[in-house]
C-alpha cells in the first residue's frame, strides 16, 4: 500500500485511494538540497503503518519497501525515524529479510545486500547489516559476515568475522591472464 501527502492528512493510494489517514507521518524527508543524497526525499510504501507525526517516528508493517533515489530497502517491519520539526528521515531501522540495493556513490557499481536487520543512517550514510549479512558490490565481489558496516558515500566496508570471494574479470578469463 502506498501513502501519499494531503492536505488535511495522509491519504492512501491505490484501490483505497483517498482515504484519510489522518496525520500520521511525514512519506517523505526533507525535499531538495543541492546534490546531496542525505536531502533528497525519502519515500516508503507499507501494507501497514502507525505512529504520530509529533512523535518523529512511523512504524511499517508488512512489504515494507523505502527508497531515496537509487536506494530501495526491502523489509518485513521498519521503523522510519524523522526530524520533528523538519521532517527530515535521519534514520531507518529494519527487520525481517532485509534487502538493500543501489549504486555506490563512490565507484557507481550497483550493489545489494542482505541481512536479517539493517539500520541506515540517513546523514552518514551508512548502511550497518546484521545477522547472516552479505554485501555484494559490482558483479564480481561478496562479503559475508555476522555484521557489515558500509559506508555508501566512500564505499568502505568494515566487517566483523567475514569471508569474502572475488572472481577475476570476464576478459581476464577470456585473454588466459593468471595471478603472479
């Protein structure tokens, strides 16, 4: 289900369209800003949600999908935590099959990974994976580890106990260069 800004409230989109929600939460962050990913809006759709607009924080249940431009997050549950007064999400805490994907800000490869929780820091931008997480970056490279820490802006990754694999490039393989 998806949620859309009204005038007197939030209003669902959909086969339910128009029904006022009352004014539960912002569905998205603070808009503009030049260039920075941190201000662009935050949207989230959710077959659920509660919580006050007073109270900084919306709670999503079930099918919960929040994006902000590239970015999408994947989860069963999430909490959306925003600035009071400027609406501004500057942090998202999710549970339950967690799935992230996107672009690196740093290196533009696409990545995704998974975990059982994730918490994403709108400001630092950072994305901290846990429980059996996995990151994958470009097509080439995994990391699995109990906990993942990535930092999207620079694309340093810290993790703890982890195992990685990183296969050679396709025309590596197909030229026959070997490792020295």
């Amino acid at each position: 289900m998806a949620y859309k800004r009204a005038a007197d409230g939030v209003t669902k989109t959909g086969k339910t369209e128009g029904k006022n929600l009352g004014d539960t939460g912002p569905t998205v962050g603070v808009q503009g800003g030049k260039g920075k990913k941190e201000n662009a809006p935050v949207h989230f759709e959710s077959k659920g949600l509660k919580g006050l607009r007073e109270k900084g924080m919306v709670e999503l249940v079930q099918d919960v999908i929040v994006t902000q431009e590239e970015m999408r997050l994947e989860a069963e549950h999430a909490q959306v935590f925003f600035d009071e007064s400027s609406h501004e999400v500057t942090k998202v805490v999710a549970e339950g099959n967690v799935k992230i994907s996107g672009v690196d800000e740093n290196s533009g490869e696409k990545f995704k990974a998974f975990g059982n929780q994730a918490v994403f820091l709108n400001k630092d931008r950072i994305v901290v994976l846990e429980g059996n997480a996995r990151l994958w970056r470009g097509e080439d490279s995994v990391i699995r580890s109990k906990k993942i820490t990535y930092e999207m802006n620079t694309g340093w990754i810290k993790a703890d106990r982890v195992a990685g694999e990183l296969a050679p490039n396709e025309k590596d393989k197909a030229s026959g260069v070997k490792d020295k």
